[in-house]
C-alpha cells in the first residue's frame, strides 16, 4: 500500500518527499526535476512503541512503515501527454491514495508555472487532468459493455450502468470519489483503478509564519474542499526540511517550539497517509523485540497472523489478545493474566488498532 505525492511543478513535492523519508531526491528550482518516481518507505511515528519499550526492555523496535511516492509535477495537458503525462499518470495509478500538495506561500524567487500563486486554481488544474484521463478510461469501457448489455446479460447491464452514471459524473467536473455511488457500484469500478476514485489529503505549503494556524490561501483551499471526505494539513515544507537536518533531538525540539509546534507537521502527515491508506496498528512485544505490523481496517486474526508469516494465517488456532491501554496500566502481560484481562479470539475476531497479539498455530 503507497501514496503518492502529486502537484504542479515547484510546489514542494519532492523537499516533502526528501522531509518524510530522509531520501534525498532530487529538488531544484525547476520544472520536471522528477522524472522517475521516487519510493521511499517511511516510519510511522507512534508513541504507544515508547511505552511499550519501556515496560519491556526489548533488544530492539520496530515501527509500522508506509511507502511514499514522489511522483513528478503535473501540468495542463497532462490527460493529453503534455509534460511526460501519460507516464506521470501511470505513476499515480500505480498508487493506493493521493497526497496533493498545494502551494499557499508567496516568494519571488521560487517561480510558479501559473505565473502567481492560487492553491484553488491549481488544484482545478490537477483535478481535470485526472478526471480527463479517467473520462477516457471509461468511455473505452463503455464501449465494450454496451455490446454485452444488449444482449441481456444483467450482470453487463449492471455495469454499463454504474459506467453511465460516473461518466455524467465526469462531465459535470466531479472526481469519482464525489459521485453518489453504491458500495455495490464502487466494488465494480475497483479493477479499473481510476485516478479520482483514491483517496485524497491536501497538503498546504505554507511559510513558517503560517505554519499554525494557516492563511488565506490555506482558508480559500479548506472552502474549496468542504463537501469533499478529505483531510487538509497544514505544512511548513521548507521550515520542516531544515528540522529534519539538525542532529540533535533537542535542537529539533527547540526549533519546533520557536515555531509554535509541539511536533514535526511531518509526522501528522505520515499518520494522516497512514490513516488514509485504511492501515492500522498492532503490536507484538517480546524480550527480543517490540514490532508494530500493519494490516487494513476490519481485517481478521488470521489475516493479522498472516503478515508476520503465511503458515501463522494458514495453521491459525487462535490469537491471545491484550488490549494496550490495559498492557500499559498493569504494566506487563503476567499482571494482565493475573487480572483476567487476556481475551482468547477465534478466526473471526476482527482485530482493533493497538490490540498486542500471539498467535497460536499449527501447520
């Protein structure tokens, strides 16, 4: 599951990319300075491993990762192939969800493809061309099931016309993921992996002075936004870059605090990708170590037991689960036991974020 970081050109993407995963793609002052998709894999901050660390001692820890793409800036005529765009929008197909980053800072000496600066305007621009590229990926597949419907195949009907409807969508300048669509229509159009169907955060990059409570660039995106199921976050990229730079915790401390930040916006962000990918946490704690692993929202105990090893989902007998909050009040997993605290769940269980689980097996 990845994200990727999308935008106009000079808006910040890859000094983000650089900021979230200490990657150093390239980031100059230029158009199309990404060609080639960065990937970086990113920690996912979570301050529940502290605790857990302290009350186990562990040799080491592991944090849940999530993959970030920096994908180059898109320009009009992208749906089109303007500017490397049909292998731009590849990129972005190849993701799960979309970080589009906008730019809410004014300065002279960072030029803008559009001439002056308008976050409102520049989202239109990205949000057409993906809308374009998806308009055209649906009028070839209706096509081919128009010829199926007609003769009475329900199932083809069912289809041609959850198409028709996201194409009347489409034309009105709406992104799928706005059109009034069914659980059952959304299911159908899922193989199709289309551009404005995925998930969506805004990024507003700001200057440091805004960097707390925003501006009016940041005030005109949230309106524009409003009836849209999307988070907007506010970013000081450049400030946030030069704190990723100093070595020491405590002068990242102080500069956060001079800042009016009680943490990197990065790390919000990172969380928010996370979140918006439908991921969670749970946690296994040992003396050897201390890992948290990532599965989807609603999956079950096997499924769990499956990212750490195939043969724990295929000879799965059952998961003893604690619940973190009663881990950290009782301070270890005896004293859990002890306070008839240790659920025993079955195949069906759905596991809850921060659950710390072991699993029973047997293949």
């Amino acid at each position: 599951m990845k994200a990727g970081i999308v935008g106009l050109p000079n808006v910040g993407k890859s000094t983000l990319f650089n900021c979230l995963s200490n990657a150093k793609a390239q980031s100059a002052n230029f158009p199309f300075c990404t060609i080639e998709p960065n990937i970086g894999v990113v920690n996912v901050p979570d301050s529940r491993l502290g605790k857990l660390e302290k009350l186990v001692n562990p040799e080491r820890v592991l944090p849940a990762t999530v993959e970030i793409v920096d994908i180059a800036g898109l320009v009009k005529g992208a749906s089109k192939g303007e500017g490397l765009g049909n292998k731009f929008l590849g990129n972005i197909r190849e993701t799960d969800a979309i970080i589009h980053v906008l730019r809410c800072f004014d300065n002279d000496n960072i030029v803008h493809v559009e001439e002056n600066i308008d976050p409102v305007r520049d989202k239109g621009i990205i949000d057409v061309e993906l809308q374009l590229k998806d308009m055209e990926a649906i009028e070839k597949r209706l096509e081919k099931t128009k010829k199926a419907a007609r003769t009475g195949d329900k199932s083809a009907q069912k289809e041609f016309d959850t198409l028709t409807k996201v194409a009347q969508g489409l034309e009105g300048f709406n992104s799928v993921r706005s059109i009034d669509l069914t659980d059952e229509e959304r299911e159908l159009l899922k193989p199709m992996q289309l551009l404005t169907d995925k998930p969506i955060l805004y990024v507003c990059n700001v200057d440091d002075v805004a960097a707390v409570k925003g501006n009016a660039y940041v005030d005109a995106v949230k309106e524009a936004v409003k009836d849209e199921d999307a988070e907007v976050i506010i970013l000081a990229v450049a400030t946030e870059a030069d704190i990723v730079e100093l070595e020491e915790y405590e002068e990242r401390q102080m500069f956060l605090e001079d800042l009016g930040l009680e943490e990197p916006g990065a790390s919000k962000l990172i969380r928010a990708a996370y979140k918006l990918l439908n991921l969670q946490t749970y946690f296994t704690a040992g003396v050897k170590e201390v890992r948290a692993w990532t599965i989807h929202v609603g999956d079950t105990a096997p499924q769990a037991a499956g990212v750490i090893h195939t043969d724990f989902e295929k000879g799965f007998i059952r998961a003893e689960v604690i619940k973190y909050e009663d881990f950290v009040n009782y301070g270890s997993e005896t004293k859990v036991r002890e306070a008839g605290k240790l659920g025993v769940e079955g195949k069906e269980y759905i596991v809850q974020d921060g659950d710390m689980m072991n699993f029973r097996f047997n293949v």
